[in-house]
C-alpha cells in the first residue's frame, strides 16, 4: 500500500515550541517542515489563568518524490489496488527510479507495457510542472524494463540476420519511441545493415535494411 503521511497534531506552549516539537518527532529540520496553525496560543491572565497553548497540525513538506508517491497513490486508491511503491531519487538528481510491487502487477504493465508507459509518463507530468530542471522518470515492475529490453535486443539480431540472408528489408510492428531506440542501438555497430524510423505516431515502427554500399 503506497503510504502518505497524514498531519500529525502538535501542542506545546508557544507557536515556536510547537514548530520545535514537531520537527523533533519528525527528525527533520524546520525548512522540511509543513505545518498548519490550529491555535496560537495565549498566555492568560498572569501568565496563568485562561492560558491556552499552541497547537499546529505538521507533516514532512511533500517533495519531488513526495509529489509523485501521492499522485501514484491517488491512481492506485482509485484502481483499489494494493501497491508498494519505492523511489529512489536525490535532491539535485536529474534521474528517478520508481519500483512497484504487489499482487497484480500485470495489470499495472499491460500489453508491451503500454500501461507502465502511461504510468511513467503522468509522473513525469507531475513532477515535472514545478522543477526547475527536467527530471527523468523511470517506472518499472519485476524488471519488466530489463526483461523487455532484452527480448527487443534479440528480436534485433534475429531481424538482422534475416536481412542479411534475404538482401530485403524488414519493417516491425510499430512501438513507442523507447523500443524504437533499444532496436537502433542494438544494431547500430551492424556493418551490414541500418535501421530506420517511419510511420507517425501511434503507428510509427523501425525497418531493418541492408546498407547501401553492400547492394551489388
């Protein structure tokens, strides 16, 4: 389950005592510090009588990484699905890695990971409306990404061998812009054979050719 933290409610003598509190049971400074003043606290009469104390409602202040675990967690509330959700970012880093785990993961990769794509894509929205620099995401689910990549990294070769024997071109089925550059990488250093982009999108995919210093 993708936890938010909720605001903690903190009461102390003195607004400042409060600010103090909170961020000691936080263990964060007062710069990361979200708070909302419930009661600002009086003295009374003679410092004694009436006297009321401050009380705030205090959260750690939502971050990059804490802007994209709420959306994440508002996505999955509203799939009613049971996720765990870890993300590995560093203030200053222009690279977010997000890891789900949980029961259903398939749902959450979909056909080719259309779903995980589309899922990458609207944290990057997110996260990426109040940065000062592009931060790349990167969502992935039991290693679908690596296994993925190696699936396209062989279906390459298998082309291009294919290419080679029958000197005809070969056009694949259209994929997102990501397969398409794990194809061209895969076979960038082929002496024999090139690779190239048509179509537009949805529909844009990769064919696999012969150079053309090879045809005689």
């Amino acid at each position: 389950m993708v936890i938010i933290m909720d605001y903690i409610e903190i009461s102390a003598e003195s607004l400042d005592d409060a600010i103090t509190k909170a961020c000691q049971e936080l263990s964060i400074t007062s710069e990361k510090l979200d708070y909302v003043v419930v009661e600002e606290g009086s003295s009374g009469f003679l410092g004694r009588f009436g006297a009321k104390q401050a009380l705030i409602k205090a959260r750690v202040k939502n971050t990059i990484s804490g802007r994209a675990r709420e959306f994440l967690g508002e996505v999955f509330a509203a799939m009613g699905m049971d996720v765990t959700v870890e993300i590995d970012f560093e203030d200053g880093s222009r690279d977010m890695e997000i890891k789900l785990s949980g029961a259903e993961m398939g749902v959450l990769i979909g056909k080719r990971g259309a779903t995980l794509d589309s899922l990458q894509y609207l944290v990057s929205l997110v996260i990426n409306r109040e940065s000062k620099e592009f931060i790349r995401v990167k969502v992935d689910t039991e290693n679908y990404r690596t296994r993925r990549q190696e699936t396209l990294e062989s279906l390459a070769r298998n082309i291009a061998f294919k290419v080679k024997r029958s000197r005809y071109p070969v056009t694949l089925e259209p994929m997102n812009p990501y397969e398409r550059r794990v194809i061209h990488a895969a076979l960038q250093n082929d002496k024999m054979v090139t690779t190239y982009s048509e179509g537009e999108e949805p529909y844009r995919h990769v064919v696999v050719a012969i150079k053309k210093f090879n045809e005689r």
